[in-house]
C-alpha cells in the first residue's frame, strides 16, 4: 500500500491597510528592533510617525521585513544605494 504525505500551509493574507508597530513588526518578523531602525534610516522602510515609539508599518513592510532577515541571517551583506 502507498502512503500518501499532507502537508499542512498556516498563512495570514496582510493587506496593505493593515497596520503594525515597531513592536508588533519585529515580533511578527523575528526581528531585532536595530535592523528594522536600519532598514527605515536606510530608506527601505517608511513608517509614519516621528519616532521609533511612534512608528506605524503598512502590510508591505512585512514582507520587506521578513526578506531582509532572511537576507541577514543567510550571512548577505545588505547595500542600499540611495539616488
């Protein structure tokens, strides 16, 4: 007899009016506050709000998050060039 493999797929759509706090981003993406800070100084990242405390992430900022961690953890050097 052959058996047969499930394999099960946990996901949550995000749209883009979702919105998220530094907090709940890094949590979110398992990500340390730094590289999120980074990412906004640099530009990849565009949170609304002044200051860290204050920041507010749209759904894009998830994904963005997650492939720079991804990126890092996989030891790629990340360069942002701005024009």
């Amino acid at each position: 007899m052959k058996q047969s493999t499930l394999s099960v797929l946990q996901c949550q759509v995000v749209e883009e009016e979702v919105e998220l706090s530094l907090v709940e981003l890094c949590r979110a993406c398992d990500a340390e506050a730094d590289l999120v800070t980074q990412l906004v100084a640099h530009g990849v990242l565009e949170p609304r709000g002044a200051a860290p405390q204050a920041w507010v992430f749209v759904g894009a900022s998830l994904q963005r998050t997650r492939l720079a961690v991804r990126l890092v953890r996989l030891g790629v050097v990340i360069i942002i060039a701005r024009q």
